[in-house]
C-alpha cells in the first residue's frame, strides 16, 4: 500500500505534463481553451494570495512592536514555562553558531527558563567538536541549563539528519536536564531551530503567550515565520527572490491556520513529543513529518497555531555563483521531498477509524493538490502555453483562437503581476539594516529582480519538485536522503 502511495503524486504531474503535450498536439482548440482559463485562474489565486500575505505582514509587523514580556504578566502561571531549545547541528562555522546564540542570549526571556541544547553529530568530525566546545565555554554560563550533546553515528534504523538528531538530543535533555530537575513535562514547550537561526527578542515572550491562551495548548503546534535574511545583502539575485518566495509562502499560511502545518523552526509541547516517540529517525522531512506525528496519534485533535511573530535565518549563498545556484536547487528538492509525507499520511488515514471522514478528505486533497500545483503550475504557465501554437494541427494555426491566443494570454500575465509587484515592495520592507557602502539606488534593483521570478519558480521551483515526486515514484536507491545546506559567513 504504501509504495501504491508513493507513486501517486509523480503519476499525476507527469500524467499533467504528458498530456498537455500530447493534447497540444492532438487537441490544440481543446489546450488552448484550457491555457486560457488556466491563466485566468492562476491570476485570481495571485490576487487571493496577495490578499493574504499583506495581512499577514501587516499583523507580523505589529507584533513585533509588542511588549510580549510584559504582557506575560497578566497571566498567573508563566514563569512556571519552561523552553526546551534544541539546536540540531553538523559542520556549520563557528561564526554562524555563536551568532545564533548571541540572539538567544539577547531575548527578554528568564535564562534559567532556557534549557538550550546544542545537538552534535559525531560523523561532522572533530571541526564540529570543536565549535561545540567553543560555544560551550563562552556560552554555558549564560544558560544555567546547557547540554551539548553528540549524536553517535551509524545507529539503527535511522538515516544521518536533523530527526534521528532531533530525537537523540531531547531524549538526552529528558535524563539529563528535566528529569534531574522533576521539570512537568506539560510546562515545557521545545522549539527546534536550524543552528543558523537568530531569535528575536521578544521570541519566547510571545510563544508562551500563545502557549497559555491558545484553546487547546497541549494539542497543538506553534510556527513562527521564517525570515531568510541573516546574510540577504551577500545573496546574488536568483537567491534573494527564492529565499523571499519561502518566507512569503510561509507568511501566507499564516493566514490560513486551517492549511497551516509546521515546517523547518518551530515549537510544540514537551508532553507531547514524549508520548509520540519523538521525532522519526528514518526521514528527511521531519520538521512537516512530526506534524502529522501528531496529527495521527491524536486522532485529528492536533492543529498548527500561527505566531506571526519571526525569526531569521540564513538565504542559500556560497562562495560562488553556480556553486549557490547548485546548492539552491539541492536544498528546494530536499523541500520538496516533503511529498513523502503524503503516503505516510493516507496510510494513516486509513487506518485510523477515530479522525473524521471529512478531516482526511480534505487534507488527503490539499497534500496531493499542493504538491502537484508546485510541480506543474510553473511550467504550464510559462513553459507549455505557446505548444498549441507550435506543434498543433494545421488546421489550428487558421483559427482566430490561435491568433488571439498569445495576446490573450499576455494581458491575463500582465495583470497578474501585481501580486509579483506586491512582493517586491515587501521583500524591501524586510530588508534588515543595510550595510555600510549599500546606496539608495541598489533598493531599485532588489525590486527589479523580481522580474527574474518567472525563470526561478520553473527552475528552482517545478522541476526540483518535480523531480523529488519521481524519485518517491521510482523508490529504492533514487530516494533522497538528507543534505545539509552549507552555511558560511
């Protein structure tokens, strides 16, 4: 069954791709009307998302202007809130792992509230021992509660990544910190960071916040939303507009908290991951997975609550050009191996009796549609549209539709891009302070760049995804495992 599964979502978007071409040929009036309303379609989800994401900037940037630690105050039993801070990492620099904890030292948050636990793996070598050390002697003081821990290599049943690491570094907390201190397990919340994760101040004054006042705290998840911006002035263009197009994903589903799961930072009760088993040890995507985890174990009583409040993280950049671009699409492709939750999902689905019908129909659709839309809206839109044109029947190239066609379709584009417009002033609206030497005139080019977004969203975009859903479909030795992206400074 579950190889059944895994096929589905490659099968559909080849089975799309194929058959436009195909019916380009075959049927071009048939393709060409299809383009048409496809168009007019993606141009009303472009304005419904720009609806969406100009709410949830507006309330992200409100919040950050909030006194979340005072606000605390009016709650009787938040001092009693522990955070489980886990900070999974392998060879990243020294550099880009004390930054990350300079924020942490910085937040206006109880230290002796903080368990922070720098996880380690052993395979990273002695450089990455090295680093822990180093952050541990300039660091543990700051942190009454400090673990470095050291992820062994080659254990059982799992796959070298963040979720085997994830799970051996809370395990070790568990025994070593909480349990020594008889710490509740239904006071702690754990918040799993990317090591190159800088926090903001107000961080976990507005976590505990939403810990204590959301409806259901025990059964639920807490995402903030991620920033890649730490090192956005040493980006090259292409690498700007894709890590600006994640964060605006992200920021997007914020607003619809119905759709929203978690993904890379995020937070969730202690209590909880203990009595799920942790994070799984043998998958990639673990930051999506654990949801699911949840989702399954609780019967459908498990929701993502969105904090609208960030945190910042590095943009893909390495020492070259091509060397980012390769590195860029690696890491959208282990992205979007996050398809391998959907298999993993409907399983669970069926054999789970407790969740409602409706439930499972309607995330089993947003999976396989999401999924499918990533894949294959980009290169219908910009890609496949003049086929008809090319390689239909004689008889077609007569036809007024066929002349029509591409000024049709031009104008439906050109409206379009008010949504890509809308991000560009925004994406200069996050920019953090700009460096010594940046001039006015450079703002202008970071909003022509945009333009640059219909080449990304094919290559970084459908074919990374695409390819992701055809090895899930091919399985065996074409599975991705996990890759670590690069960070430097």
């Amino acid at each position: 069954m579950q190889r059944a599964l895994e096929i589905i979502p490659g099968f559909l978007s080849w089975t799309t791709l194929i058959l436009v071409v195909f019916l380009s040929w075959q049927r071009p009036v048939w393709i060409a009307i299809f383009i048409i309303l496809f168009d007019i379609y993606w141009l009303l989800k472009s304005i419904y998302f720009s609806l969406h994401l100009r709410v949830a900037f507006k309330k992200m940037k409100d919040n950050i202007k909030v006194p979340w630690r005072e606000r605390l105050e009016i709650l009787a039993d938040w001092q009693s809130i522990y955070h489980l801070i886990i900070l999974p990492m392998a060879t990243e620099p020294y550099e880009v792992v004390r930054e990350t904890f300079e924020s942490l030292k910085n937040t206006n948050y109880p230290k002796e509230k903080l368990l922070v636990v720098l996880a380690t793996e052993e395979r990273a070598g002695p450089g990455a021992k090295e680093v822990a050390e180093r952050i541990s002697k300039e660091f543990s003081l700051e942190f009454p509660n400090f673990l470095v821990t050291r992820h062994p290599d080659g254990l059982s049943g799992e796959i070298p990544g963040k979720g085997s690491n994830e799970a051996w570094a809370a395990k070790r907390a568990k025994e070593e910190i909480i349990d020594k201190l008889h710490i509740p397990y239904e006071k702690i919340v754990v918040s799993v960071f990317d090591v190159d994760t800088q926090i903001y101040q107000e961080y976990f004054g507005c976590l505990t916040y939403h810990f204590l006042t959301t409806d259901e705290p025990q059964r639920s998840s807490y995402q903030p939303i991620p920033l890649f911006t730490n090192n956005i002035y040493q980006a090259p263009a292409l690498a700007r507009i894709i890590s600006f197009s994640a964060t605006f994903w992200q920021m997007m589903q914020q607003s619809r908290p119905e759709r929203l799961t978690t993904f890379s930072s995020h937070a969730m009760p202690f209590r909880a991951l203990v009595e799920i088993g942790y994070w799984q040890k043998d998958i990639v995507s673990e930051d999506s997975r654990i949801f699911w985890q949840c989702y399954l174990h609780y019967n459908g009583d498990w929701r993502a609550v969105p904090l609208f409040y960030p945190v910042s993280m590095d943009a893909n950049v390495a020492p070259t050009f091509w060397r980012t671009m390769i590195n860029i699409y690696k890491q959208q492709r282990r992205w979007g191996w996050g398809v391998e939750n959907i298999p993993y999902m409907i399983e669970g689905f069926l054999k789970n009796k407790l969740i409602p019908l409706k439930s499972k129909i309607y995330w089993s659709f947003n999976a396989i549609e999401g999924f499918h839309s990533w894949a294959t809206n980009s290169i219908l839109i910009f890609a496949l549209g003049w086929l008809p044109l090319l390689i239909g029947k004689e008889g077609f190239s007569q036809t007024v539709l066929s002349y029509n066609l591409p000024t049709i379709t031009r104008y439906i584009l050109l409206f379009a891009t008010v949504g890509i417009a809308s991000s560009a002033i925004l994406s200069v609206m996050l920019l953090p302070p700009k460096p010594e030497g940046l001039r006015w005139r450079h703002y202008l080019l970071y909003i022509v760049q945009w333009a640059l977004l219909p080449i990304t969203l094919i290559l970084f975009g459908s074919l990374p995804a695409l390819e992701s859903q055809t090895r899930l479909m091919i399985g065996g030795k074409f599975r991705l495992g996990f890759w670590i992206t690069p960070k430097g400074r």
